[in-house]
C-alpha cells in the first residue's frame, strides 16, 4: 500500500507510528497546510513527497490509499477529492460534521468501489471485540440494560497540553470551527462502543448537551467557546434494551477511560479502557448470586490500520465503513435536536423538520 497521510498533527503521529509497524504499507507523501508542521512530520518519518495542498498532492497522484486525519471541518471536502481520484480512503472520526455530509460520502465512496474505512481506535480494544463476540453466542441472554461512559479531564488538567493556548484543543471547543464538542468529538467513539460491544444498534435519543463558561466572554482569541463540553444521554436500542451513554471533558482524574457494562438475563460484563490497558470482568452462572465479577482473559485483536491495509491489498471492504460512521453521525445529529427540543426522537422516524441546519436524515437502515 502506498499511502498519502492527509493533516500532519498529533493524531498523524500515532497513526503513521502503526501503518508503518505493518509489512508491505509505505507512507509515500505527506500535505499539511501548516507547512512548519509539515516539515518536522516528513522529517521524522522521512517522508520525501511534501504537499501544502491535497490538489498538489493528488496532481502527482504516486500513492493509492489516503489517510484523513485533518480536523473534522475538513473531512468531508477533501475525502470526496480524493474519493474522486480514485484513492482509498482511511479517514479520521467523526466522519463529517452532520449526517447528509457524512451520508454523501459514503455514497459516493460505494459508487466508487474504493475502500472507505473510520477511525473508530477503540475497536482495537480486544477486550470491547471478545464482548460482542459473547453477546452474539448468546452467552449472556437477553440484553436489558446497557450503560458506557467516556471520560476525559483535558479541561482541567495540563496532561496533555493546556487548551487555552493550543489550537488543536481550541478547535474542538468551537462549532464555528467545526466541532460538536464533545458529542462529536468522542461521543462517536462511546456510542460506538456502546452498540458494538453490546452487538445492537441505537434506534431511540433523548440528549442533554452542556457547555459551561470557560473564559471571559466565552472567547478565546478567534476561538468562540460554544461547543457542548459535556453530555447524558439516554437510548433506546434495537434489541430492546434500555441504554444510558455520557462523556465529559471535566472529569477530574480520568484523563481518557472508555467503560462498558452490559447487563443480559444470564450474565453481565464489563469493558474498560485506559491508556494504561484494557480489562474484560464479567459475572455469570453461580456467582450472579453472589455478585462475584471475574476477570476473562481475551486473544489479541488485529487494529483498523492493519484491517485498512488489508482491504486494500485485498480489495474487500472491511469494518468500521463510512456508512456505519454515517449512521453514527445521525444519532449525534438527532441528539443536538433533542437537546434543543427537550424530547425524545426516534431515528426511524426522523423527519426533515428534526434534522439540524436544515439537512435531511433518511431512515436508519443498517444494522451493525
Ligand atoms: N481516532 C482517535 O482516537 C482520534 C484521536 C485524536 C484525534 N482524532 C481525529 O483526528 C483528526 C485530527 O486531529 P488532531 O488531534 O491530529 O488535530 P491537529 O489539529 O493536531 O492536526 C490536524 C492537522 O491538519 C492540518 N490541516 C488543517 N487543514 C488542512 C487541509 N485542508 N489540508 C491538509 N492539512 C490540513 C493542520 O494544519 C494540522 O496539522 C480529527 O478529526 C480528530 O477528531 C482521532
């Protein structure tokens, strides 16, 4: 595979340290616009091809497969150019920033036969991959109540850089830049892991959105700080069970924890991810009496790089597509409605008057 690396900031430095680890991919050019940034990102992997912009980059046109790890805004534009030139495409989540952007893309990938993958990371989680795996057994019965949280603390720690000063944490603090906060931002992710892991789909929101007052003004510089830094939710899904998913910036001594608790009528388990680990524990059988959880040991599970890699040596789509990241994209859509409203909607159901900034959302169709 030779691949083109699309936006040259942090996420860019993690997914080149992997695609790099993996036999056969060589990452043959790189476009920043930032053309500082640029130049210490080829440096480091020396890279030699160097783009300010993608038509340059697709103009030369010597690599096969992108991956788009620009900000949020600039998804939707640049994976329908390189859509358009024939290139695979791995792109960062959230796929676009509402759901008729993210459902252009898919379609337009489809109707392009190009491979078209999402960066959902926390698939990589072996222990979310052997969950789903026992739920679809039927090891726990039936599903009645799902819960998952993501909580980060970013607003009020330095661990990772201080957000006041740095553009990479402001814009994801301002829809005028292209953020929907935190519900866009990892709100992706635990709703993916919450309907992964539990093997199911959402098919019913009612959303609670929070942006609390940061900086005088609520502005930083050219940065207006609207974006929600907290949500609740809660969902109905298609298997029936009743569901409660949240995610914060402001949770104090959790720097980034992924947590999932399934509970069925024969047994319950529970996911957490940490940068430090992952843990599978469940409870079943006898112990359900004694409310013992024991700790379940899971294979090693391949990553979305490695799987993009191979669909493209291949030719053979692979998971998670553009069109499952689409249809995450409407729940995050109908939950911004939701909040505005104060009520529940059912994705089914959603009309054209339910849609934010006036963009249609069609029936959810696809089951994961
Ligand atoms: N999957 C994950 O776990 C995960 C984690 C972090 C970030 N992300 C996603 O990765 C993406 C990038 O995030 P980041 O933290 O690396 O942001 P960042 O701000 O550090 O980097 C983005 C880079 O894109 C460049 N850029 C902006 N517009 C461009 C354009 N038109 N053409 C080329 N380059 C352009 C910027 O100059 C910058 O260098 C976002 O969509 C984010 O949501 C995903």
């Amino acid at each position: 595979m030779r691949l083109l690396v699309l936006g040259t900031g942090v996420m860019a430095k993690n997914q080149v340290a992997n695609f790099l680890a993996i036999d056969g991919v060589e990452v043959v050019g790189a476009v920043d616009t930032d053309l500082v940034r640029l130049a210490e990102f080829a440096d480091h992997f020396h890279i030699e091809k160097r783009f300010q912009t993608l038509e340059e980059a697709i103009a030369w046109g010597e690599f096969d497969s992108a991956t788009n790890v620009t900000p949020d805004r600039i998804h939707h534009a640049t994976s329908l150019a390189l859509i358009a030139a024939g290139k695979h495409v791995f792109c960062e989540k959230p796929l676009a920033e509402n759901y008729a952007d993210a459902l252009e893309m898919t379609e337009t990938a489809e109707a392009a036969g190009v491979v078209n993958m999402v960066n959902l990371t926390y698939r990589n989680v072996a222990p979310l991959q052997r969950a789903r795996e026992m739920v679809l057994a039927g090891e726990l019965g039936t599903i009645r109540h799902v819960e998952a949280s993501y909580l980060q603390s970013w607003l009020v720690s330095r661990a990772w850089g201080d957000w006041r000063t740095e553009s990479r944490w402001l814009w994801r603090l301002s829809t005028g830049h292209g953020s929907n906060g935190v519900l866009g931002d990892v709100g992706i992710h635990i709703l993916d892991f919450a309907a992964y892991g539990a093997a199911t789909d959402i098919d019913h929101v009612f959303a609670r959105l929070k942006t609390f007052n940061k900086a005088p003004g609520g502005q930083i510089g050219e940065y207006l700080l609207d974006a929600n830094d907290s949500f609740t939710m809660s969902v109905d899904f298609t298997n029936g069970a009743l569901g409660v998913i949240h995610a914060t910036r402001w949770a104090t001594g959790h720097l980034n924890e992924l947590k999932l608790r399934i509970y069925g009528e024969k047994g319950s388990l529970e996911v957490i991810h940490r940068p430090d680990g992952s843990d599978l524990r469940g409870c079943f059988g006898e112990d359900i009496e004694t409310a013992i959880w024991r700790d379940i040991e899971v294979p090693a599970v391949l990553t979305n790089y490695q799987r993009f890699a191979e669909a493209v040596r291949t030719g053979k789509q692979d998971d998670p597509t553009f069109r499952h990241a689409a249809n995450l994209q409407k729940v995050i859509d109908l939950a911004i409605v939701s909040e505005k409203e104060r009520r529940e909607l059912n994705l089914l159901e959603a009309s054209e008057q339910d849609s934010p900034a006036d963009k249609r959302i069609p029936p959810l169709t696809v089951v994961v």
